[in-house]
C-alpha cells in the first residue's frame, strides 16, 4: 500500500473565459491568484492559479481558459464536484454574498453531518463550501472575505462514477480508508493527511461526462518531495498502472495516470512552490512563462492572451 499521499494539493479545470474566472475566484470567492502562467502543451492559454497566501498544497484550484470554450457536459468518468472548507456557522455569509455576485444554482443541504452550500461557477462547474470545524489553515483575506468566513482550502473532490469498485480498491491502495457511507456516496480519507484529505465517490448510472469549459480535467494528490513521488510511481507501475515519467511543472513535479472510472490522476511535489520565480507578497501579479516558452512572450501576450484586469 501506497503511504506517501497527504491529500490533495491542486484541482485543475477548463473555462472558457480568463476575466471571467479571475473575477469569480479572486473578486466572488476571495481567494489570491498565486500564478499567472500558461498551459505548458498550449502556451496560447493561460494557466491561472488561486489559493491561499502561499499556494499551499491543498488550497490551490487551476484553471485553463480556453477562449469561449463550449460548456462541457456533465456524467460519469469526472470529478463531479469540488469542495473548499469554510468556518462553522459561515454559510449565511457565503449564501449573501454569492447572491450578490448572482451566483447560480445555490442549494442548501446536510451531508455525512456537515452543512453544505452547494453552487455554479461562470461555467456551471460544480462546487460545494462545507462548513468545517479546527481547520487550522490561514485564510488570504486581502480580496474583501474576512477571517471567520474565508475559505481555507479543499474540503473534498467528488468522483461521479457508473462502478465505483475499482476505483474505491484504487484509492485504499493510495493510502486511504473508507470513513462513511450515505446513499449512493462513499467516504474515504488519509489519516493523518493534510486539511484536504476527504474524497467521495458517488455512484450514479448516467452517461459519460463530455469534457469542455466546467470541466474538472484532473486531480492532484500530494507528495512531499520526488523521492516519495518515484516511491509512488514505483508502487502503481508494479501494481499496472501505466504512469507518465516525472514531469517538470516549474512549480512541482509530476505524474499522471487514468483511473478505473475515466478521472485522470497527478501526483505532485510539495516542492519546490510558487514562490520559486515570484516573491510571495507579489505571486501571481506578473506573466511568467515556462523557460521553453519564453521566446514567444510577445506574440503571446499581444496576440493570445487577453489582459486580465485586476
């Protein structure tokens, strides 16, 4: 059994619009963008980054704006939706706020024994803030949420698949363990994992999710270092995965393979961070491009990528 996993360290995503979902993560959510960067196999997209001060694994959702995207279809095979923890008792809060930026679909509800605010991004992505006692993660509060409300991170990714067998045996072989059952959805966590260490998997008979803007493209769970990643790739090779070599992500390192149920999983490295290229009081302020890609600055940024005004 794998040993080395602490949870999850970044969710990534497609939408079709960078302003759009700058506003909504930085202006709706509050969370900081920690990286400005672009898409390492299509430097014509961006790449953008929210989390926390830092961009601690766990906090951090990243986003490929692909320009007017087609909305992606919604099914089995994907990460049907993302949860971030926020403060007991903070919900009434989140329901005004997001009222005020008309955000859609919002629906109350209570599950495993936590209150849940589910609700769409600009996309329809699926979200959900889950209401989260001792969470001893820092907030940013410099986008206007404050302290006793401010999103801490990942609570959860919930896996929507037609089997949910192989990839419950799949996530105990990852290190972690069944914690509840209710209806359709299963529970699993890492003890002694990091604040982002709950994953779900609901079992639905539908048909295969279309991947488009709204779309999860994959998770990402979270090593510390690349001697515990090669441990890990190690032990899926040795069990049949077919697992990607190590690649060099600037601000992490990784590696990916496709689960029993369609979600595509990276493991990435704790290190070596977004503060790497960028002082931390100014991540994510400038464009920063991959070394590969740095000759072509200028016709990326007059003719591909759009300004993001702040």
């Amino acid at each position: 059994m794998i040993t080395q996993i602490n949870g999850l360290h970044h969710v990534t995503s497609i939408a079709s619009g960078a302003q759009s979902n700058n506003d909504f993560f930085t202006k709706t959510l509050g969370l900081r963008r920690i990286k400005k960067t672009v898409n390492f196999d299509a430097p014509e997209v961006y790449h953008l980054y929210y989390g926390d001060e830092a961009g601690t694994p766990g906090t951090v959702m990243t986003y490929f704006p692909f320009p007017n995207a087609r909305r992606g279809r919604p099914g089995t095979g994907e990460v049907g939706i993302t949860g971030f923890a926020v403060p007991k008792g903070s919900l009434p809060y989140w329901q005004e706020r997001l009222a005020t930026f008309d955000v859609k679909n919002m629906q109350t509800e209570t599950t495993f024994g936590e209150n849940r605010l589910r609700f769409d991004g600009p996309d329809g992505d699926g979200f959900v803030l889950v209401e989260t006692e001792d969470d001893a993660r820092d907030p940013w509060t410099n986008n206007g949420v404050p302290a006793d409300a401010a999103i801490r991170g990942f609570h959860s990714a919930d896996m929507r698949l037609r089997d949910a067998a192989a990839s419950a045996e799949l996530l105990k072989y990852m290190g972690y363990e069944e914690l509840d059952r209710q209806d359709n959805v299963t529970r699993f966590h890492v003890p002694g994992g990091n604040e982002a260490n709950v994953i779900d998997i609901t079992q639905v008979n539908a048909p295969g999710a279309d991947q488009g803007a709204g779309s999860v493209h994959h998770i990402a769970f979270s090593v510390d270092n690349r001697e515990k990643q090669l441990e890990v790739r190690k032990a899926l090779m040795d069990t049949g995965y077919q697992v990607t070599p190590v690649i060099d992500r600037d601000y992490f390192y990784a590696i990916y393979f496709r689960t029993p149920g369609g979600v595509l999983f990276e493991v990435a490295t704790n290190e070596p961070g977004f503060d790497r290229d960028e002082d931390t009081a100014h991540l994510g302020e400038a464009l920063k491009l991959p070394t590969q890609h740095e000759h072509l600055r200028q016709v990326l940024e007059e003719k591909y990528l759009e300004p993001i005004v702040d």
